[in-house]
C-alpha cells in the first residue's frame, strides 16, 4: 500500500528531537517504537477493541505477532487460523525536516491493511485482494496510531499513500494533510471527479485526463502528515501554503473517462 523507502524522498535520523520539550526521553531499540514491550502494545490492541472487532467478523482462532526489528521497523500482524493477514501495520520512528529548518519526531505508517480473507467482494479499490475488515477497524486504527504517538514522544505522523483511495483514508480517517500545497490542491481537484472506488480505479487504470490538454494523469506520491499542537501546524500550513494551495486549486481541472 505504501511505497518502498526507495521510492521516499524524505530522509530519516535518528534523533530524539520533540516539540514536547522531551530531550531526555531514551530510545530503545528493541522495545516497540523504542518504548514499548510487547505485552503493552498487546494491552493498547485489547483495550481498543482491535481483537473483538476480528472476532466479530467470525475469526475466532486469529494469531497475534509484534515484532520490532529497530526503530525504522515495528510491526503488528493479527493472522487468521491459516496465517493469512486480517490486519497488518508496519511502522517506523525518525524525524523528518516537513515544518522547517529543524526536522521533527514522526511516527511513519510505512504499510497498514485490514482484510477480509473468507469475501471475494466485488468492485475492489486498485491494489486489493480482499475487501476490509469494516470502518470500526480504522477508527481502532486511528486512536492506536495516535496512542503510539503519544508513547514514543513523537510530534504527529507522516505517511505516502500509494493510491489516490489511501490518501482519502488518511484524510479521513488521520486528519493527513499533504506536505506539498499544490499536492494538496491537486488531490482535491480529483476528489471533485465523484464517488471514490470509481475515481481511484480511473487514476490508477490511466482513464484521468487534463480538462484543457488532454494529457493522461499519472498519480504522484506525496508525503501526507497529522501534527499536534497549534505550532507545528501554524508553521507548516501558513498563509504562503495556503496561497499556494488556492493557486493551483481548479475544480474542473481533470476529466473521468469511460
């Protein structure tokens, strides 16, 4: 879902820097996103209702694994009886120069999927093998994520969504912003194209073109972030990102082919 870290642009050190004012927080490498042990990323799951929510879609036997190979890899896999994945997420912490000449601590969501393994479906996004596992699974998604942002010290999240559907789940679902105004501008101009499967699947099936020129659009990965606090916000999404942003926002810019 996410693109490799070949294809990232932005580059990741290990740095504890946090606009928390946190300088004498450690990192541990090998605890969960250099804080936490296994049985309390477990805890975070159980408490969220991530467990509950699979049983309830009839996968009683499911099979949890948490692994962390360093603070650029934490993952969080829940398999089916058959170890096929209902759930995966891979995380990764650093800190990312996005607000300003200082880079600031964000955990990475560098894949996330949640499938429904027993259902074919029908009319799937561009990348899917099985349908998800349900909204209620993003919403646990959503305050897990913001749970490990909290434990880690990290100043918000950052992520590149692979299809124009990913970034509307992270819209949605995180509160993402692109990085790049004119990015911003232009997934809007898209989303103004009508109902999301069918928008998705006409960008990644090559049926999108330019309104005036009739150049074929071609998605382009963007970084999208979710800061806290007022600060970081005010810097990064300033007046200039906002004249930037109306500048290039053109609603009638691209049109749908059959």
């Amino acid at each position: 879902m996410i693109p490799s870290d070949d294809e990232k642009t932005i580059p990741l050190e290990d740095i504890d820097v946090s606009e928390l004012g946190l300088s004498g927080s450690v990192d541990r490498p090998e605890l969960f996103l250099g804080h936490l042990k296994e049985s309390e990323v477990k805890e975070i799951l159980l408490r969220l209702g991530l467990f509950r929510e699979i049983e309830a879609r009839g996968y009683k036997d499911w099979i949890l694994s948490i692994e962390t190979e360093s603070l650029a890899d934490n993952r969080i896999h829940v398999y089916s009886a058959d170890h096929q994945d209902l759930f995966f997420l891979r995380l990764k912490l650093g800190d990312y120069p996005v607000t300003g000449p200082e880079p600031i601590r964000l955990v990475s969501i560098d894949w996330f999927l949640t499938q429904n393994i027993r259902s074919k479906g029908e009319n799937l996004f561009p990348g899917q093998k099985h349908p998800g596992l349900g909204s209620q699974i993003l919403f646990i998604f959503k305050n897990m994520v913001r749970e490990f942002v909290e434990c880690s010290h990290a100043s918000g999240t950052i992520t590149v969504p692979e299809y124009f559907h990913d970034a509307i789940l992270f819209t949605r679902f995180m509160e993402c912003r692109f990085v790049n105004p004119e990015k911003a501008a232009d997934f809007e101009n898209l989303r103004h194209l009508g109902n999301i499967r069918a928008v998705s699947a006409a960008i990644h099936g090559e049926r999108v073109q330019e309104r005036k020129t009739g150049k074929t659009y071609h998605w382009r990965h963007g970084e999208m972030v979710s800061l806290k606090g007022e600060a970081l916000n005010r810097t990064l999404f300033s007046r200039d990102y906002e004249k930037k942003y109306r500048k290039t926002l053109e609603p009638g810019k691209y049109l749908l082919l059959p």
